[in-house]
C-alpha cells in the first residue's frame, strides 16, 4: 500500500483526522536516538496497513509542529497516538515494537466503524444490537441480559457493609430507623457512675 504521511502543519493534521476513521501517529524528533531505531517498524506497519479514507500512518516532527505535538500532550519521544473518529484511544510511548504492533492491530478492528463525528458505520447497520452485546434472540435466550443473582448480591454486600450508616452497630442488626420501630440501643457490659447512682 503506501507508506507514512508526513504532517506539515495543523490544517493538514486536523483534515487527516476528519478524513480518516484510524489514525497511527508518530510523533518524533530528528535528533532522537530511539525515533530513528523504530521509524524502519513504523513505516513497514504504514506499508501494510493504510487503507484510503479507513488507515492512516502520519509522522509528526514535534520541533517543526510543536502546536500539534503540545495539543495532543506529547513530552516524549517517540510518541505514538492511536486515534479513532478524530479521538485518541492509545498511547504508546518510547521505542516499543512489539507494543505499538499490537496497539496498531487492536485499532485495526475499528477501521470500518465510523467514529465521532462522522457518519455511522457498518456496526450501526444491523438493527436490534448494541455495541458489545449480544443479539436479541441471544439475549431473550439467557433470561434478557440481566443477572439478578449478581445485583442481589451487591445489594447484600452493600446492606452488610461497615459503611452502611443504616446498619444498627457492629452485630449486623438492621436499624429500624425511619420505619416508627427504632430499637433501643443495648445497655453496655459495663457500669458507669450513673448506674450506680440509680441503684
């Protein structure tokens, strides 16, 4: 396919954002040991996976686009940025091959599903599904989704928790409060000088 695009000024950054659904950005500098020790990687992942208006690979030389490196956060070099629908969804810094290939492979799932502000996508096309879910015989299947056992469980774990301002003292008795059936609280083990004074 072709290779990486070489970014020369914000207009060009912010149109190969709007343009492109994934964008693999490195952001580098001339005199960076570790920008040249991984650029050969960069660009063998840019020859084999662009795809027009779906993949791009861009270079950001952050001395000569210093706005587009500080606007993205970059402080290190090399730097890359994973962005999906004009959003960054990953971050890889320092010279990581192995990282970055399996950063790029992951986005590459999304290059066909239309992100942020551009049309929707092939994954919107098929009615009755939501994004992570299952189809809706499947759900109808396993009960509608929802797992009762679970909530009720939180619901237990939340009732018997020490942080439970309702919970009436550290023997786990549930507080009447607010029900007009309050409980008096029970007497100590120990006797005070007002108990002996009352006897």
């Amino acid at each position: 396919m072709s290779g990486p695009v070489s970014i020369g000024s914000t207009t060009e950054w912010q149109s190969l954002l709007s343009s492109t659904n994934v964008v693999v950005a490195d952001f580098y500098a001339d005199w960076c040991g570790p920008c040249k020790m991984i650029a050969p990687h960069f660009e063998r992942l840019a020859k084999e996976h662009s795809r027009p208006k779906k993949v791009a690979f861009a270079k950001v030389n952050v001395d000569t686009q210093s706005t587009v490196a500080s606007s993205n956060g970059v402080s290190a070099m090399p730097t890359f940025k994973i962005f999906h629908g004009g959003n960054c969804i990953d971050t890889i810094e320092g010279a990581n091959p192995s990282g970055l290939s399996e950063a790029v492979l992951k986005a590459l799932k999304l290059a066909d599903i239309a992100g942020g502000g551009n049309k929707p996508g092939v994954a919107f096309k098929t009615p009755g599904r939501t994004l992570g879910g299952e189809a809706p015989s499947a759900l109808a299947a396993s009960g509608g989704g929802w797992n009762m056992g679970s909530i009720l469980d939180a619901r237990n774990a939340a009732e018997s928790s020490w942080f439970n301002i309702h919970k009436a003292g550290a023997r786990g008795e549930k507080s009447e409060q607010g029900r007009g059936t309050a409980k008096p609280a029970p007497k100590p083990a120990f006797r005070t000088l007002a108990d002996l004074g009352s006897e």
